[in-house]
C-alpha cells in the first residue's frame, strides 16, 4: 500500500477494536475472501491471513515489527511475525477459534496504518541523512 493513499476503508476497519470470541464461529472461506478483498496484499492460508512488508532496512522492519507488536497488546490479539533481511511477515488467525475471525480483518488493517507509518518514518530518516 506504500505509495498509494490509505482507503477510508482500511481506516474503518482499523478503527474497530478487539473483542473476545471463544463463542465466535470462525469466518467460511467466502467470508474471509470477502473481507480480504478491502485488504491489498493480504492472502488466504489455511484458516490464516497473510502478508509481507517490505522495508529500505533491517532495522526499520525492526521497528515495524515492534511498533506491530505494541497495539497487538493493546488490542490482546497477537500475530505471528517472521523478521528477516528488510521484511517482516504477519500472520494472523483467530487461535482459540482455530481460524478466523473480525479480530484478524482489524488487526491486519492495524498493521497497513502502522507500515504506513514506518514507512513514513524511512522516508524522513532518509531525508535527513542526505
């Protein structure tokens, strides 16, 4: 999404909080490609969504990773992230579900604002160092 404006969408979608769902049914696949469709990006893997960020720097996918991080604690919803040389990849699903559920769809749209902003933040730094 670097390079194209954020949707209103994304924001919409981002802005929702968290809930529990231990009595949630976890999404159909329909539902799920569904709602993947507002999400540039993201893929469908076996009762999981996906995506890989790229980044100018190792430590600005650091950054990204912990930034991520952070609002997965507030939230209490947490991805799987693999770090590795200027990537970070995020999985999310729904564990006690054993799928997915809003939870995943709000929380990747969390992480489009958050690589948004740490994209952002290279740029500047960038900047700076010029």
């Amino acid at each position: 999404m670097v390079g194209e404006l954020i949707s209103e969408r994304i924001r919409i979608i981002a802005s929702g909080k968290c809930a529990p769902c231990k009595d949630a049914v976890p999404y159909t696949i329909e539902e799920s490609t569904k709602r993947l469709g507002e999400l540039s990006g993201w893929s469908l893997q076996s009762g999981s969504i996906q995506k890989e960020f790229r980044f100018k720097s190792y430590l600005s996918g650091l950054e990204f990773a912990h930034s991520l991080g952070k609002i997965a604690e507030q939230e209490d919803h947490h991805p799987e992230m693999l770090v590795g040389w200027r990537r970070v990849r995020v999985t999310f699903s729904t564990h006690t579900i054993k799928g997915l559920s809003q939870n995943d769809f709000i929380m990747a749209a969390k992480a489009e604002l958050a690589y948004r902003t740490a994209h952002h933040r290279e740029l500047e730094n960038r900047k700076l160092d010029s």
